[in-house]
C-alpha cells in the first residue's frame, strides 16, 4: 500500500514538472538570439521571434478592395490562424465596423470555418449593395487566401446563422456562393 502511494506521489510530481518545463518553453524561450556582424562596425543583436508569418489582409473600400500585409503568430492550427488573421482584419475595418468583436471561429468536417461576430458587425454596417459586397468578399479573400484548407466560410451573429449583414446578399449558405454567382456573372 506505501510503495503504491510513493508510486502515485512521484507520478504527480514528475506532471507537475513537466508542465511548468513545457510551459516555460513554449511562452519564455521561443525567441532566438542571432548575432549579425557588419564589416568595420560593431556586431549588433537582432530578435526574431518564432513562429511569425506575413498574411494578406483584404480590406474593403468604397469601390474597392484594398490588401495589406500583416504579421501574425504563425500557430498552424486553422482556428486559430484564423482567430488571428480575422482580429487584424477588424482592426483594419472602417470607423462604423471598428467595435466588432470576434466571438469564435469554428471548424466544421467539410472544411467549412464559421465566423462568429458580434451584433456590430450587422446592427452598424451601413452601405448599399457594392460595400456589402466588398465586405463580404474581402472577408471570404482574406480567409481562403492565407488559409487553403478553407473550403467556404460562413457569418454567425452572437451564435446564429443570419440570412444577410446588409439585405443585398443572401449569406446563409456560406460567402463562396456569392462569390461564385459573381464569377457566372461576368462569363
């Protein structure tokens, strides 16, 4: 009965130490310290932190569709790649969007990534049908260009599906549908 307890009390210990060494691997040493020396100057130290990726962000205009390109932490789980690339992307949204909130990201099996927003995102949209559109094109671009294994993207409102953020676009079965009318169109 004693040698199980010490078998227990030692197995506790032994997670406990490898807990705090994980973490303190993952959070405190993920810089790296590279030295680059110039001819006839004095060497100096540059930080690079791990894990960073350059991201296009596709941010609406009045007429247009503008990209810049942003760094984020470079996590390759698709949630939360998205999770980041989608809180630039409403960094980057004008003053009328700029209170939304990112509520969730979602994956389903069908590769489809569901985007829940706050009541912002609809209540304070305010434009005719060609600023909806590139709201929700430069959405759909910003996600599927820096995240391939996206098949379509789907819009939530504090937790549920919504028929349209502006009334000109039917949204419930995902953005590519709208995007793909569009492509029809122009054949």
């Amino acid at each position: 009965m004693r040698n199980r307890k010490n078998i227990i009390i030692g197995l506790i210990i032994f997670i406990i130490l490898a807990s705090a060494g994980w973490y303190l691997t993952k959070y405190y040493l993920n810089k790296k310290d590279i030295r680059i020396s110039k001819e006839n100057s004095i060497s100096e130290t540059i930080l690079f932190e791990k894990d960073k990726i350059t991201v296009r962000i596709f941010l609406p205009s009045d007429n247009n569709i503008l990209v810049e390109e942003k760094k984020i932490d470079g996590n390759t789980l698709p949630v939360i790649k998205a999770e980041n690339i989608l809180s630039e992307y409403l960094k980057g949204l004008g003053e009328e969007l700029r209170n939304t909130k990112l509520l969730g990201t979602y994956i389903d099996r069908q590769n489809i990534l569901y985007i829940d927003l706050s009541n912002d995102f609809r209540q304070r949209f305010n434009g005719d049908a060609i600023k909806e559109y590139n709201l929700l094109k430069s959405l759909l671009l910003t996600v599927i260009q820096n995240i391939p294994e996206i098949a379509d993207v789907k819009i939530l409102i504090e937790g549920k599906e919504i028929d349209s953020v502006g009334g000109h676009f039917l949204i419930l079965y995902g953005l590519n549908r709208i995007m793909d009318d569009d492509e029809d169109e122009k054949r």
